[in-house]
C-alpha cells in the first residue's frame, strides 16, 4: 500500500466526520474527496474504510461506478467525447481517436504534461448536437474531427 501523507488523512478523517450524520454519506464524502483532491486513489478509500467502517470492496464499487469519480489523477483539461449512439453514428468515434492521435494518449488517459485528460462518455443528453464534446463542461456541438486540432491549440495556448 502506499503511504498516504499525515495531513491528507486528516484531511479526509475531517470529511468523514463533517458528513457522518447525512443520509447518503459516502457519496457525499467521496465527492468532497474527489474535488479537494482530484481523485480517489485505492490508499485514501483505505482511509475512508476505516473511518466509515465500510468495506474497501463497497468503496471501489462506488468509486468505479461513477464516471465523476476517477481512481488516476485527472489532466487541468477534462475532455469527455460522447460515445452514446446518436454520437456515434455521427462518427463520435473518429473524434475520440483524433484527439488520442493528437495527444499521444488513449482513452481514459491523461497527458504527461498534465494538461489534458480524454474521457469516453456515455450519452450527455445532448443527441440533438451530436456528435458532442465537452471539454471542462463547456460543450461543443456538431463536432467533426477538422476541428480537434485547433480546439487543442486553444487550450494549450491558455485561451479557454
Ligand atoms: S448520444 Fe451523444 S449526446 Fe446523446
């Protein structure tokens, strides 16, 4: 296992006692988690296992359930393509390998330089606009895979 640094789990025991009284808590404390901390590695759901005295096993569930939850570190740039079948017959899948082609990294993955994360998503209930992106909730409609490059550009130059 690897160690966890003193303040982040007392960081974390402070979670779990300010929601201990909630109806759903876990979910509430794993949310906090994951925006105070970017993500939810298996050495902090220990953690919170021990201070919930919930099974590790449940924690795990929960975490990879969820696609808000994330068990890696996530990229400053979260780019979610649609994947749903509206998205996908509008050639969503072209779109994803574009940008994996032009980040080097695959789905799921985060860029070395930390800037950008590329997520597959499931419907986004945008169907209307497929195919949809949504790069740190802004959305982009009828997205053809001419324009994932200068979408790039703009980001790594900062402008969003
Ligand atoms: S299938 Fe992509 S938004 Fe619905």
């Amino acid at each position: 296992m690897a160690v966890i640094q003193e303040h982040a789990k007392k960081r974390i025991k402070e979670i779990v006692a300010s929601h201990k009284d909630e109806p759903t808590p876990l979910l509430v404390v794993l949310s906090q988690i994951q925006q105070e901390f970017g993500y939810i590695p298996l050495e902090v759901q220990e953690v919170v296992s021990e201070e919930m005295n919930i099974p590790v096993a449940e924690i795990y569930g929960v975490v990879t359930f969820y696609s808000f939850f994330s068990l890696k570190p996530k990229g400053k740039y979260i780019i979610g393509v649609c994947l749903g079948t509206a998205c996908y017959v509008k050639g969503s899948q072209n779109i994803i390998d574009k940008f994996c082609e032009l980040l080097k990294i695959r789905p799921g993955e985060t860029t070395p330089d930390g800037l950008f994360t590329v997520d597959a998503l499931r419907c986004i209930g945008a169907c209307a606009i497929a195919p949809a992106v949504t790069i740190n909730g802004k959305v982009y409609a009828n997205l053809t895979v001419d324009r994932v490059e200068k979408i790039i550009k703009e980001y790594e130059g900062g402008a969003n």
